[in-house]
C-alpha cells in the first residue's frame, strides 16, 4: 500500500505541476474566464484521486477478507452529499458546491471504509515493505494494467477536448451522454469486480485451476453447440438427493456435472452434447468420500447439503 500511495501522489503532483501547460491545449475552446474557471476546479479535485484511491485499495483489502457489502455500498456516499450541497448552497456556491462535495463524499467514503477495516483489526497507516519475489511479480503485473488503464482512461481526454471545441453545452451534453452508457457498463462491472472476480482469485490461490477452467469451458461449449443449433442443457440432471457415500482410491477422478452418467458420481461421457464438462479431481489419499448426487453443490465434487433446498 505504501508504494501505491506514494505513486498515486507522485502522479497528482505531477498533474498539479503540468495543468498549466496541459489545460490550455485540453480546453483549447474555452475563453479566458473559463479556463481560468477549469483551473480552479482541477486542482481542488486533485485532491479527490488521492482519496478515491486510497478507498479503492481499502475496497480491495475488505474484498479479500470476503467482506462486499460495505464497499459495494460506499460509493452512493458521494452523489448524496453532491445532491444535498446542490439543493441547501448550488445557488450561493454555483459549481464548486459540486466540486466541493465531491471531495466531501470522497473523504467520506474513505472514511466508512477505515471504520470497518479498524473493526478488523487493520492498520490503516501505510507500512513500507521491501521487495521481495512475490512483491515483484505483483509489481510487474500493476505495471501492466497501468498501462491498460491509462491507455483506456486516454479516451476520455480525447471525449473532453473534442467537445471543448463545440459550442456552449457540448460538455454538458458528451457527459451526461456518457452517463447513459456508464451506467450499464459500471453495473456489470461491479458485479464481476465484487462477486465473481474474488471468488476466483481463492480458486487461484488454492491452485484449484479444475474449478477455474470449468465454467470457462463450459460456456464456450454451450456457445459453440448454440451457433450449430444443437441443444444443449442450462441446468444439470439430479441424479439423487442425497449424497453418494462411498470408499475411493488415490488418484484422479472425473466427477460427472450434468448428472446424466449412468455409472454415478464419475462421468461415462453422457455429457457429450449437453454443454458440460466433467470435473478432475485428485484424491491424494484413498478414504470415503461423500460425493454430490443433485450436482447443485457450491464445493463440487462433495456434498455441502444443497440437495435438502431442492
């Protein structure tokens, strides 16, 4: 975290020492007032990247400890601060009641976010660490997805200075146009970010790569026979609602998914044409094993008690 945060206000400080070079080649359309305007806006929300990232390291850390609630509900701090402000000082302030709740809803979200990472235990002050092998690969990493990152960011300074060349309320009309299909976007991206990522992350890190590859595969079964039309099953057959106790050996086993197997729970190749796949599975010793019969459980192949819900 340290040196995230000392390269987060590496960049600010480098933003802050450049606007005034950058900003009258963005904004080549606007007046002298306006740009002037630009200026002061931009370095009050500097200080916003710093706080923005700081949460989303903190989002992070809460995600890893498999705590979603709290980050997921943070963000909607700061358009409610920005709604108030508008509604009690818009008119007295004008836009920097915006600006000035934008950094208000930052600080506040940073602050719900250290409240619950106290009440884990956390330190919230960034501790400096040396490098070793694991922090370098996760360094090579971050500096590719900076790259992507900035990379994608990029576009919206070409969006801005194209529309800084248009006519009064060419801005105003681009954002609130982006807005339109941001919100689709972030939706589904929120979701996969919170959810579905972490969750694969654990998988991973436990090196269980037969459950990572699975749905992946799974899906682009299902794809490829949906672009043949040939039919292929959404749901797996329940084979039996209960669990299949029984003794086996050390070694792999293919554990049959669509539960269509007629030598249940190992796959006899039923599968093929459905869209599932079976799932390998090593057994580094030999004991009894309770393997799933309703194919509905959350830590395939054994039974976690899913069948009583069916």
């Amino acid at each position: 975290m340290f040196w995230t945060l000392a390269m987060l206000g590496a960049a600010v400080l480098l933003l802050f020492a450049s606007a005034s070079l950058v900003l009258p080649l963005v904004a080549s359309g606007f007046s002298a007032e306006k740009l002037a305007l630009t200026r002061s806006l931009f370095y009050l929300l500097l200080q916003v990247l710093v706080f923005s990232g700081c949460a989303t390291i903190w989002s992070t850390i809460l995600n890893a400890g498999q705590t979603f609630a709290l980050p997921a509900l943070v963000p909607v701090a700061t358009p409610l601060v920005t709604i108030a402000a508008i509604l009690a000082v818009g008119k007295a302030w004008g836009i920097y009641a915006v600006a000035g709740a934008t950094l208000c809803g930052a600080v506040l979200e940073l602050g719900f976010l250290g409240w619950k990472l106290k009440q884990r235990g956390y330190c919230l002050w960034p501790r400096r660490h040396s490098f070793d092998a694991n922090a370098l690969e996760v360094f090579g990493q971050y500096v590719s997805m900076v790259a992507g990152a900035l990379l994608m960011s990029s576009t919206a300074i070409v969006n801005q200075s194209i529309a800084a060349i248009l006519g009064s309320g060419g801005v105003a009309a681009l954002n609130y146009g982006n807005k339109l299909v941001s919100l689709i976007v972030s939706i589904g991206a929120l979701v996969i970010g919170t959810a579905v990522l972490p969750h694969f992350s654990w998988m991973v890190a436990a090196g269980d790569w037969g459950n990572v590859c699975t749905p992946w595969m799974q899906a682009c079964q299902r794809a490829a026979m949906g672009y043949r039309g040939r039919h292929f099953m959404t749901e797996p057959k329940i084979a039996q609602k209960s669990p299949l106790v029984q003794p086996a050996n050390a070694g792999t086993h293919y554990w049959c998914t669509c539960g269509a197997s007629k030598g249940q729970p190992f796959c006899d190749g039923a599968h093929k044409g459905t869209g599932f796949a079976p799932l390998k599975f090593d057994l580094p010793v030999a004991k009894t094993v309770a393997w799933c019969g309703c194919k509905h459980t959350k830590v395939p192949p054994f039974c976690d008690g899913s069948h009583a819900r069916l």
